[in-house]
C-alpha cells in the first residue's frame, strides 16, 4: 500500500502516520519527495481496508499495490491449474464441453439429451436438479429424483455430471452424485455456500454474479481456495447491463481478463449470456477463439416444451454442428476438442 501525504502535511503528521501504520505490524519506507511525501507500507496489506488511512491527519489517499486476491492470482501460482474430473483435463491444452438441460425434467428427457450430447463429443453432461428460479412459481427442479435420474445417465453414457447446489445444508448430498459442483449466478456471494464447498474436494464450477465485477469474482473463488478446495473453475455467464436486445451481456473481455489474472480454468456459457438459442453458438466460437478452457452450454430435445430456458436451448443436431465449428476453431489456436 502507498500513503500519499498531502501537499503541506507537517513533519509531525508524517511522523504521527508512520507510526500509527507500524503500530499495526507494517513497516514503512518513507520517500521524501519535493513536493510531497508518500509512505510505503510493508506487508501483507489485504486484511486492511485503505480506506482507513485516509482518516489521518495529513493524508490525502491511500492505495493498494497488491491484488486483493491471493490464492487465485497468477502472481502468486503462475502456472494454469489443471482440474482432473475423472481422467478430464481442464484448463490445459484441451478445450472441454459440458452440456445438457437446463433442468432434468424426466428420464425420456434426460436419457434423449445425454445419448446426443455423447455422440456429438461433450465431456460433461450439466442438467440442474435444485433449480434456483426468480421466480417462486417457475419449476424448482426434481431435486434428490433429479439426482438419481442424473446418476442413471452417468452410469449408463461413462460421462461425469455437473449439477448445482444451492444450499450449504445440501453439499454433502448433491457432492454423492456429482462430479462436479456448479454455485450459481445468484449464489456466487452466498459465503456460507461457498465455505461449504470449499471444505469438499469435489471439483467447483463458479459461475460470475449477474451483477458482479471479475475481482468480485475471484474473491468469490478466494473463499473456496481458503477452505482448502483447490479444485475451481470460472465460468463467465454473463452480466446485467442496459442492453435487453439479449437476456445477459456475455462479457468476452473477462476471458482474457480472467486468464491473465488468475491461474484457474475459465469456462464459457454462452446461453445464459446471451438467452437466445441463435447467439449461442457464435458467442460459443468467439469464446474459444478468446482462450475459454471450456463451454457449458444447454441442451434440449424438444426446446419449446422445456420447463426452463428453452429459448437459449440448442437442439442436439444445432449442438453437434456447434461442437464442430468449436472445434476448428480450437485446433486454429493450437488446441484440442
Ligand atoms: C443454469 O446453469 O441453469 C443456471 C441457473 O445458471 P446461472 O446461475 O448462470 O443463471
Ligand atoms: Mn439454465
């Protein structure tokens, strides 16, 4: 952190500030400049907020040197993580897909998807059981009946699930049948949640807040690192903004934003960033073509009889065409698929 001291701050302020800040543990590196004095704190500046520097007599501002985020920095790991699912590789040179419903509505359903998922090359089948919807009328998802069902599918097609949880009291659960846990858009702050997962060593896919800016993000991954699961991914499914053409705005600077910030895998998912079934698959190429390690994308057999998110549903036959386009694109910028 730097201090900078006001234009006229007298000696005796600069000396009260320096000694307020070593009272804390730091130590400090005065440079006395012509114009004005700026203080250097050293240490481990995260646990402080700058802000209260600011409050001493003779400060003007007070600024961070560090990333507010440790275990998820690049600086701090600078290698790509690799997160193994079950002899899948994510995050190296191999770009995955996962893909499925929305929500598991019933076996015909679920069996018809995972069956052309498979055949079209996905590595994941995703198909959420406990649904969180805006609305409390709109379908909740077949819960512990949509696990089993996934739990079928899995064992059947040799492919790893992806499932969301919703409530910390439900990990342990939902952690029995998947392979990889999924905290939804509207849960990506929810601490208690996190901290759930976090004590689990089942692989985490994080999806970015509706609302929530890249550092949000990544101190959102903080919490799960901190509690000892090292097994996280991101994944950017769009934000809110003014724009209502699409139902999110699929941010693609965060792919590269993310990938040079942090060290974890970054998976894309176009249909909830763009909610239309016809943007899915250009925003899925240029998601790749942006460095994505991956893509979740939605999967439904019959889109207009879904009971949720049929409208940015591709078919399987859209799907496996799409998995074709992703793939010359991957293997364009020396990558797999
Ligand atoms: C989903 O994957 O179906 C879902 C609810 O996604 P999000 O949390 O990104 O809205
Ligand atoms: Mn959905």
């Amino acid at each position: 952190m730097v201090i900078v001291m006001k234009h006229h701050a007298s000696s005796e302020e600069i000396k009260y500030v320096m000694q307020h800040v070593e009272s804390l543990g730091f130590k400090t590196h005065p440079v006395y400049g012509e114009e004005r004095t700026i203080i250097g704190v050293i240490g481990d500046e995260r646990p402080v907020e700058p802000e209260v520097f600011d409050l001493l007599p003779g400060v003007e501002r007070t600024m961070r040197v560090l990333k507010p985020f440790k275990l998820a920095s690049r600086d701090f790991h600078p290698e790509d993580s690799i997160v193994q699912i079950n002899g899948i590789s994510v995050g190296g040179d191999q770009v995955i897909v996962m893909a499925g419903p929305c929500s598991v509505e019933t076996r015909e359903q679920l069996m018809e998807t995972v069956a052309a998922v498979k055949q079209a090359g996905a590595h994941v089948l995703r198909g959420g059981a406990f649904k969180p919807r805006t609305s409390p009328y709109a379908f909740q998802g077949l819960g512990l009946k949509g696990l089993e069902l996934l739990r079928e599918a899995r064992d059947e097609y040799h492919l790893p699930i992806i499932t969301e949880v919703v409530s910390p009291t439900d990990v342990t659960l939902v952690a029995q049948y998947a392979d990889i846990l999924q905290i939804g858009a509207r849960n990506m702050q929810n601490f208690a949640l996190l901290h759930a997962v976090g004590e689990t060593q089942k692989p985490v896919l994080l999806k970015r807040g509706l609302m929530s800016t890249v550092e949000e993000l990544l101190m959102a991954a903080e919490y799960i690192l901190s509690h000892g699961n090292q097994r996280v991914m991101l994944c950017e499914r769009g934000i809110r903004t003014f724009e209502t053409v699409t139902r999110n705005t699929f941010d693609i600077n965060a792919i590269p934003a993310l990938k040079s910030l942090t060290h974890l895998p970054v998976i894309a998912d176009p249909s909830h960033g763009t909610g239309k079934w016809e943007y899915v698959t250009p925003i899925a190429r240029a998601a790749v073509a942006a460095g994505a390690d991956g893509l979740i994308i939605e999967v439904h057999p019959d889109p207009a009889s879904a009971l949720s998110d049929g409208a940015q549903s591709l078919k399987p036959e859209k799907f496996a065409a799409m998995v074709d386009e992703v793939r010359r694109i991957a293997q364009a910028i020396g990558r797999k698929l």
